[in-house]
C-alpha cells in the first residue's frame, strides 16, 4: 500500500485516517443539513464503510483523502483529498469540514496543500472538483482557488453535479 504522506501546513496537518476520526465523519453523514452536499446522509454502517474505503483508495490509485487536523492539538477539523472511485470520469479534489470548522479557512487552506500535491506529487496537470448545483460554500471555495466551471454532468454517484477545473500553475496563461 501507498505510504499516506504527512502534510503540514500553517495551521493544519493533513494525515491519514485515524479511528477516533470516524466519529466527527459519522456526525457529519448523521446530519442532512451538512451531507446533503457530500452525496447525503447514510447510516452509520455505511458512513463506516465509507470511511474504511478511504485506505483502500490509496492503495489502488496512490492517493485519496486526508484527514485535516489542526496543527497544535491533532483535532479532526475535517477531509480533504484527491477522489477517483470507480465510474468518475477523472480525479477530484473533494473537501468536508466537520461540525464547527465551516467558514474559518481551514478547508480551503487544506484543499491548496492537495492541489499542491496533485502537481507536484502525483504529477497531475489538471484536477476537478464535483459540486452538487446549491453548494455555494463548495463553489465558493474552488473558485477562491482559481477553478472554473469546466460543464455539468450526470456523475454516476452523485447525479448532477458541477465540474470546477482546477489548472496548475504551470498550464495558467501569464
């Protein structure tokens, strides 16, 4: 399996999964209000399996989701990370904050180190991100990045979704 590399940032550490970090996730698909965005609410066994399926992703692909901490105590604040299961028509960079984490910068922060490592790592010259229509926060956030909206499409998990297009900086026009 792909070692899941450590990534410090000014006030956040991406690492891997821990099992204390399910709980806040379990919250989270628990919660209508905030799922909605991320594909729904599931139940619990299924938020699990989620979860679980979060090592195996870099295992097959070489990358995937972090956990997005914060830096001076390890609190889970959130995930963040390059999504390709099975039926997505390329890689996504995909974000959550956890309950009481939203509209402080912390995704955003987190979502630039996975950009970073997209290009600088993985050696991608573009990535997406799938939003659902309404998700202004979602929308918000990746055109603060620099993405625009590539097209809509059928995405065969989560239905009609946005696609932002992430350009690396090399490929940006000057």
């Amino acid at each position: 399996m792909t070692p899941i590399p450590t990534i410090p940032t000014d006030r956040l550490v991406l690492r891997e999964p821990a099992a204390a970090d399910f709980e806040p996730l379990a919250a989270f698909y628990a919660d209508q209000d905030r799922a909605w965005g991320f594909g729904g609410t599931m139940p619990r066994d299924q938020a699990w399996r989620w979860f679980a399926s979060l090592w195996g992703h870099w295992a097959l692909r070489g990358y995937g989701y972090w956990v997005f901490a914060d830096k001076s105590n390890d609190q889970a604040m959130g995930l963040c990370g390059i999504w390709e299961p099975e039926g997505w028509p390329e890689p996504e960079i995909g974000w959550i904050a956890f309950d009481g984490f939203e509209g402080k910068g912390y995704a955003f922060e987190a979502a630039m180190a996975v950009r970073d490592f997209a290009y600088d790592t993985v050696g991608m010259t573009t990535i997406t991100s799938n939003i659902l229509p309404g998700n202004t926060r979602s929308v918000a956030l990746a055109e603060r990045m620099g993405a625009t909206l590539d097209k809509e499409y059928d995405n065969v998990a989560m239905g009609r979704v946005l696609q932002y297009r992430h350009i690396a900086p090399d490929q940006r026009g000057a």
